[in-house]
C-alpha cells in the first residue's frame, strides 16, 4: 500500500491503518496456509474496517483518503486469501469483517442442516442420497404456516416477530407466502430484469446445442390481467458471437440490450414504438454497438444513454442518434470478424455487423477501474460499480459520478469478495443492496463507507448469486437466492431475520427480478447437476407422502423421480415439486391467492434425465 508523502505529521487515524498494515505484511510474510476466520487474519480485517467505522461516526476532514487506504489494503487481503485457498486446495471462505460488533450478521440456523465438505463430496461423485443425510429438517407437516393461503411451496421459520401486521396488507400477503407460483422450461440463465416501469421481464440465457453455445434472450411482455402463467413469452437468438453476460433494458424505448466480450445488440419488446423500421415486429433487432477494450458492465443512464465500462474508461453511445437495423441491413462499414475465436465458442450463425462506435468516452478518476456490475441507483447523479475479483484482481465496490469526468463519489468497504449484483428500491433513496460472492447480502448507506446491515444469506462455502430490495408498505425486506441450497429466502431487516424460504425445484438461483407493481417476484433458476459424470443415476425413486402430490384427493400411482444431491427431501416442502431443468420461476403475491396454482410435475422433462 502506498500513501503520498506529506510534510505533515500523518492523522491518528492513518498511523493506526498503517500499524495495521505491518501487521498483514508480518502475517503474509510467514505464508500461512490457513484463513481461519476466528484467527489473526480475519482480526487484521476487523480492525482496518473498525477505525473506519470510528473515523466516520468522528467525522474527520480527510475521511476519503483514509476509505481509500483502507480499501487498497482490503483488496491486497483478499485476493492473498483467495489465491491461497486456490494453492492448498481449500474451499474459498471468508466470514465477514465489516459488521459492527453490537450488530453480528443476521444468519439462518437452517443454512447449519448441510456441511459444505459433505456436499461437495457428494456433488462430485453423485454416489449416496444426500437428502437422506439431512439431520435437523423435519416434514412439512410438523411446521405450522402462518395462514390459511400460505404457498406449500414456503417453509417458514419459528419464532420470528415478523414486522408486517393488519395494518400492511401487502407486506403481511408478502410476509405469510400468500402466492401462486408457477414455473416454465428456459435455456440456462445468465441474468435477469424487470423493466423500471415494469412492462416486461427479460431473462438473458445460453442454450447448448452439439457443443455449441447460442446466446439467447427470453422476453415476458407484462399486464395488469396477467394470468398465472406468464404472458406472451418470446425467445430471441441473440446473434452474437459469444455468450453475452451483460443485460440492460431501456422502459422509455421498450428496448433490452445484451453484450458480449466485442459487441452490444438490442431488441424491441413492443409492437407499438415505431422507431425500429418500416417492417417493425416484436422482438426485432435495433441496434448493433462495437465495443473493443469496453467488456466491462453495462447500464442504461438518463437522456437516452448506454454506458459499458473497460478498463480505467467508459464508452457512452446516444441511442437516439445510432444508425438503427433495417431488415437484414448491416450497421457499420464492412464486416465483423472475430478474431481468436475457438471452434468450440462459435455459437453458430451470428449476424456480422461491425455496430456504431461511441458517441464519447469517459476516463475513470481511478485508471486501474474495471466495474463487472453497474447499477443506476434511484434518482442519484452517480453510478454503483463493482469489481470482479478473478477479472481485476481487486473488488472495489464504488460510486462513480461519470458527469464529471469519472469521479469516484464515495467507497463502500466489507465485502469479502466479488459483489455480483446490486439492489434499490424506491422506498428508501439512501439505501442499497449487494449479493456477494462471500455468501453475505449487506445493506448499505450511500452516505457511510460500511454496511449498516449484514446477512448470512447462505451457508459457508455458497456464494449469494442475487437479492432483490424492496419496501412492502415501507417495511425494508430482501429477497436472497441460494444456489447449494437450491430456495429463495425472504428477510424482514428490522427483525434481521430470515422468515421462509421458497423452493426453487431443487434448482440453484442463478438471478432474481421484482416486478413492484404487481408484487411478483421471479427467479431465473439452474439444474446444475447431470447423469455424465456418474456411474449412477442421478435420480432415484421418489418416497412422496400423499399429502405432498400436487392435489393429495387424487390418488397417483405414476412414477416419480427425485435427484440424489437434492438439497432437501421430498417432504421439506408441502409440496414435493422437481424442476428437472432450468426453470423461470413465478410467485405471485396476492391478499387472496389461489394457492392450489402451483407447477406441474414434468414426467417428460425426468425421462429424458432418467433415460
């Protein structure tokens, strides 16, 4: 770490940071081979966020240099930690260091029921019934739901004092599961988003065929009569050259951008903006950007304006003024040509053109900035940015004011790895979310660098793939998913409880998306478990009480399959439901639901597993 020389004598504050600073340099020196989070090196990190906790409850003068400081120390740490764990072979976990110690992270005693080693032993070889294993969940049946229309898709925690009541409808329909749920087939998703003005779900996925890897878009085009199934679903091939991992969707435009490591493509949800061609139809292609050196996050900014980061710069294109597809035209001169591409990337025919160049670029105040997440907070002039680990070698989570040449606004330390997503909500202006790869969720305030929340969303060793921030009737609740631990949590923040979890069909969350105007939550989900790698097959015969079928008056003699390394058993849930593939999952909150609209059970989709 390096500090500028001054003729001054150094704040307090600054000589105790570099105190500890001779500390990691003792500690990294001796090359230890364990992070144990209750020994010296987690304390190291303790104590760097405590005198930033203190020196912003003082509020000093120099306050940003010291967030700076701390902040390149805290990147130096865990990256020595990750690489660590990578060289000995251990699994990548590090606990949190950035609560106060009056506020320890919230937790669910219910992530304790799996140990990580046994479920990475067993995910590897696919050899016993892990569910067989599980030793503190009992049936269904022993829990009692909290109403009358709560989903038996929900399992709820005991002795929670939720902080919805009479006088909240919504968030008491939200706090006691009162949903319809439904599911449908999808590619593998990558991410997912719920336009702001909340018209259309678009879920960004990759579908394999013959080895060969298509960048698809699937598209929900919403309404206020929304059945329980989704409306007009559309999936589009993206055309592009690799799998795109970037989503962004334009309300004012109807229009959802998707991006690859060399171009952006855009397409329209909405037959009635007439701005596309002459020929204009639902899901037709508008726009085509290059974006060499720019692979980084991407994000839609008022006026009109689309911003993808690269490294220490931004690229900015004006939509209004691009050069648009007509038909099969080409944008751009010439013809792309990926250079470098391996065979086994090609992702079969894709659309050539060389795409419009930014209007204008920006250069980030910090030039070694590569944002992997951008998020566009409610009203604010600055952008929430973070860094991924593996791509940067750092995991800055900052904000970023690009009107005035790429300032960074402000510096937001305690994760303890990657933030792979961000949410807000219109409830409170102040406030963020992050989900991290250190299996922690973190509440923040824009105007303090530590979080004044954090969350065990999942069990150690997990990380938390996406939340969702949301203020039913004002009450601050997020939504965490899980991936091992295949379920979306929901969390009353004041309690700093967990108070259910919903199944996802014993798939992992791969993203989450809230629509507010209708009180519906989606999760884009992953069968990540398969038959090739294995001597046995992955499902076996499910042991399924009758009460757990989808109508218990029915009596069902078929055969019904349940996978092996299923995270819980077909009686965890008042309905035994497997997914049996990736799925897009619907839970619809309502003050009177049906709650007999629950997914089907697919024989066809495990047939082809069994088989």
């Amino acid at each position: 770490m390096s500090n500028s020389e001054s003729d001054t004598e150094p704040s307090p504050w600054l000589r105790r940071l570099t105190e500890i600073e001779d500390r990691y340099d003792v500690y990294t020196e001796e090359n230890r081979k364990d992070i144990d989070e209750e020994g010296t090196f987690l304390g190291i990190l303790k104590d760097i966020c405590q005198v930033i906790r203190e020196a912003h409850e003082a509020d000093i003068p120099d306050i940003e240099q010291l967030v700076n400081t701390a902040d390149e120390l805290l990147d130096q740490a865990v990256f020595f930690a990750r690489e660590l764990s990578r060289s000995s072979g251990s699994g990548w976990h590090l606990g949190s260091f950035a609560h106060a110690e009056e506020g320890q992270p919230a937790e669910d005693i219910m992530s304790d029921m799996w140990d990580p080693e046994i479920i990475a032993a067993v995910m590897a070889i696919y050899g016993a019934d892990l569910t067989a294993e599980c030793p503190s969940a009992g049936p269904w049946t022993d829990t009692t739901p909290p109403h009358a229309l709560t989903s038996r898709l929900s399992r709820f925690r005991d002795g929670v004092a939720v902080s919805a009541d009479d006088n909240t409808p919504n968030a008491r329909a939200l706090y006691q599961a009162r949903c319809e749920v439904s599911a449908r087939s999808i590619s593998s998703p990558v991410a997912a988003q719920v336009s702001s003005g909340s018209s259309c779900l678009a879920v960004l996925a990759m579908m394999v065929r013959q080895e060969l890897r298509y960048p698809v878009l699937h598209y929900y085009r919403l309404n206020e009569d929304a059945a329980p199934e989704y409306v007009e679903g559309v999936r589009i091939y993206s055309e592009l050259s690799k799998t795109a991992f970037h989503l962004a969707m334009d309300e004012n435009r109807k229009l959802m951008f998707i991006a690859d490591e060399a171009r952006i493509k855009s397409f329209c949800w909405d037959t009635d903006i007439r701005i596309l061609a002459p020929e204009d139809s639902t899901g037709a292609a508008v726009h085509t950007m290059r974006c060499d050196r720019y692979e980084g996050a991407m994000e839609i900014l008022p006026n009109g304006r689309l911003v993808r980061a690269g490294r220490g710069k931004a690229a900015i294109w004006n939509l209004d003024q691009l050069q648009t597809h007509h038909g099969r035209q080409r944008i751009g001169q010439g013809r792309f040509v990926e250079y470098g591409l391996w065979d086994e990337e090609i992702t079969g025919p894709f659309e050539n053109s060389p795409g419009n160049h930014p209007t204008t670029t920006v250069n980030f105040e910090d030039n070694e900035l590569y944002p992997w997440a951008f998020h566009y907070h409610h009203g604010a002039s600055t952008l929430l940015a973070a860094e991924d680990l593996d791509r940067a070698e750092r995991h800055s989570c900052v904000s970023i004011d690009l009107e005035h040449g790429g300032r960074v606004a402000a510096r937001y330390l305690g994760h303890a790895g990657t933030a792979f997503k961000f949410s807000s909500s219109m409830g409170d202006a102040n406030a963020f979310a992050t989900a991290s790869m250190d299996g922690h969720a973190r509440i923040y305030d824009v105007r303090s660098p530590l979080p004044t929340i954090t969350i065990e969303a999942v069990k150690k060793g997990e990380a938390c793939p996406d939340v969702v921030f949301t203020h039913p009737d004002g009450i601050p609740t997020l939504f965490t998913g899980c991936d091992d631990g295949h379920c979306v949590k929901l969390w009353d923040l004041r309690a700093r409880a967990v108070v259910y979890d919903l199944s996802t069909g014993n798939n992992c969350v791969q993203a989450l998306a809230w629509d507010a105007k209708r009180s519906t939550l989606y999760a884009a989900t992953v069968r990540d478990f398969h038959d090739y790698l294995s001597t046995r097959p992955v499902y076996r015969k499910a042991r399924v009480p009758q009460w757990a079928k989808r109508n218990p008056a029915v009596i069902d003699g078929a055969k019904r399959l349940w996978p092996r390394p299923a995270c819980h058993r077909e009686d965890y849930y008042g309905y035994a439901y497997d997914a049996s593939g990736h799925s897009l999952f619907k839970y619809q909150f309502k003050e009177t639901p049906d709650i007999t609209v629950l997914p089907s059970y697919d024989r066809r989709r495990h047939r082809r597993s069994w088989d």
